[in-house]
C-alpha cells in the first residue's frame, strides 16, 4: 500500500496523473513545411489530444530496422487539451532540414523503438540503403493513410485546400495526395489559414462527458460504480488496476466488455450509467475513465478529451471469527474441527434450499 501511494504521489508531483493521448497512425498530419531557414512544419491532429501529450518530430531517416543519429529531433508537447481539427505549428530548433532533400517522421515513445503516427519525404522513399536526403518507408506507415513522398524534390510545400469538410478519412486521403500540394524552391512566408471542419467519424462528438462519479457498497471483492448521465447515445466504462490507463478509446472502433484499451479493459459499452464490479482482491486500488459517445459501428465517436475519472480501494480482507477457536497445531485439530462445523448447524432440506439461502 506505501508503494501505490508513493507512485501515485509522483505522479502528481510531476503532472502526469492524467495519461496524455496514444497516437495510432495517421492520427497527425503534416499540411505545410519550410525546409528553407528557419524550419517549420505545420500539422493538424485529426483526433482529440489530451494535454500533455508528446509527440517527436525528427528528420533523421529510417534504415528499415533502425532510425539513424546523425539528425535531430524536436519535441512538441500539448499544453492543453486540443480539439481535432485545430492546426499547430512547430518551430524546428533541433532538426536541420536539408534543402538537398529530407524528411519528417513524427512518433511517441524513444527513438530505439519509436511508435510511428506519420511520415513526409521529399523525395521517393528508397528500398536499399539510405543517404543523408533518403529514408526507407517505415512498415507501420502506410502510403495514402499514414504517409506521403513527393515525385519531385523542393524545399518548401503546403496543402493547398484552405477550407476543408468531410469525413477524418475523406481529410486524410486529400492531405495525403500530392496533387493537393502547392511545392516550391521559395520559403512560404505565410500559410494559409486552414480550416478543417470534420464529418463523419469526429463529427458528432458528445459536448460533455458524464459527471457524478459515485462508488458504494465497497467490498474487498466487489463494488458499485455509476455515474450521471449526459446527453450521449452511450458510455464506455473502462477500468484499470494500481494506476490509470494510458490510452483513450479510438474513434470508429467498436468496443466490447473486457477488449483492452492500454492498460485498461472495459467494463461496460452502452446506455448503463451504473455498474457492479466483481473479481477484485483486497486492497486493491481501482481507477475507472467514463467515455460519452454517439454514433456506433464505423461512425461512433467517443469524447476522448477530459474524461470521467475517479478511484477507489476496496476493503481489506475480512477473514471472520468463526474458526477463531481451532488451533491447526493442536493435537486435537480433528477433533475440534468436526465440532465447529458440526455445533451448532441447521439441517435444511434439499427442496427448501432456495427459500433458505
């Protein structure tokens, strides 16, 4: 028990109590760039990202095993929750863009093994060995979906549709499509200002997630957990043990009871705003995130940003009295045994079972 509250104190000591947001691929892209100084790069998150979330930005290329060291990599930190849809901008201090040809690789986690989200080269990627200006295509990226190549290699480029509307897949094809580019050998000096107003799977997020988290009838083997309702088609119930789970449910994924998220499994998919919680130990230590959501199969959507969260510790082990008499170490165990099973009983007849219990 000293152990979990000099974790969860760290945790709060360092600001990361709240989980940030885990990335999928072609959950960020790339619309502009300058390659020519000072370095930039504009993206938009076509998912809600929750504050305190991390992503790498690095233009050092990927050998097909490995990301090489030669390069740099500059690291974007949300400050607050952003809305899907919200363009940012990253100033480069770290990378170096080459003007000879490059490429910009976002990812969570370390470099040794980074979790890839997106990808933009300007030039073809290669398959054999790399150079300075060349990467190979990551595994984890996906041409169309996750990632993009220009044809023709030039310093500066923006995505050249201004005001933008539809669905995150119909967005993310058209971003991803070099015909949809403006490139150029001079520094773009302004970006547009984007618009992305997104239809489909993103569009009809719940305004608000539930409130009124409540625990009661605490046992160490079980618990009531529920909640008030929101205007919502359903909720998702997620928990997790010793500390909370460091993923949010993916927009037009479909989950059932028990399907993982992070370190989290689900406890309820639906309109029930309460639920009875069986199978834990004594003293454990339960946190449980609330998602509001609309829509189902394909088009659901869930409210990923500022979830419901609360915890709660379940009683400590009762074992009870009633064998408090019996020594397993005398040499009449047996004996006494018999006689506190069998003193004082009630006989109940095998039909009257139900009624009894």
């Amino acid at each position: 028990m000293k152990k979990v509250l000099f974790a969860l104190c760290m945790l709060v000591a360092h600001g990361v109590f709240f989980a940030q947001t885990v990335l999928t691929p072609g959950s960020v892209v790339v619309i502009g760039y300058n390659f020519d100084d000072p370095d930039q790069v504009k993206f938009v998150p076509l998912v809600d990202i929750a504050a305190g979330t991390v992503l790498k930005f690095t233009d050092n290329g990927w050998n097909g095993t490995s990301l090489t060291t030669t390069e740099g990599t500059d690291t974007w930190t949300a400050s607050s929750n952003i809305a899907k849809g919200t363009v940012q901008t990253l100033n480069a201090t770290a990378m170096a863009f080459s003007t000879s040809g490059d490429q910009i690789f976002i990812y969570q986690g370390v470099a040794s093994a980074p979790s890839f989200i997106y990808g933009l080269s300007t030039k073809p990627w290669v398959t054999g060995s790399i150079a300075s200006t060349t990467s190979r295509r990551p595994a984890a990226l996906v041409t169309g979906t996750s990632c993009i190549a220009f044809t023709t290699e030039r310093d500066n480029g923006r995505y050249n549709i201004v005001n933008s509307t539809g669905t995150v897949e119909s967005m993310r094809t058209a971003i991803l499509t070099a015909s949809n580019w403006t490139l150029t050998d001079t520094r773009i000096s302004t970006f547009p200002a984007w618009t992305f107003a997104l239809g489909g799977v993103g569009s009809n997020e719940p305004l608000a997630n539930p409130t009124g988290l409540v625990f009661s009838n605490v046992k160490s083997f079980n618990y009531q957990v529920g909640f008030t309702s929101t205007v919502a088609d359903g909720y998702l119930m997620v928990r997790s043990i010793g500390l909370p789970t460091t993923a949010a449910p993916v927009d037009g994924v479909t989950y059932q009871r028990g399907d993982a998220i992070g370190s989290g499994k689900v406890l309820s998919a639906g309109t029930a705003t309460s639920f009875f919680v069986e199978g834990t130990k004594a003293s454990e230590l339960d946190f449980i995130q609330v998602y509001a959501y609309n829509g189902s199969g394909a088009t659901i959507n869930y409210r990923q940003l500022s979830p419901l969260t609360g915890s709660v510790q379940t009683s400590a082990t009762a074992e009870g009295t009633y064998y408090a008499g019996v020594d397993p170490n005398a040499p009449t165990f047996i004996t006494n045994l018999q006689n506190r099973i069998r003193t004082p009983h009630v006989k109940v007849a095998y039909d009257q079972y139900d009624e009894t219990m």
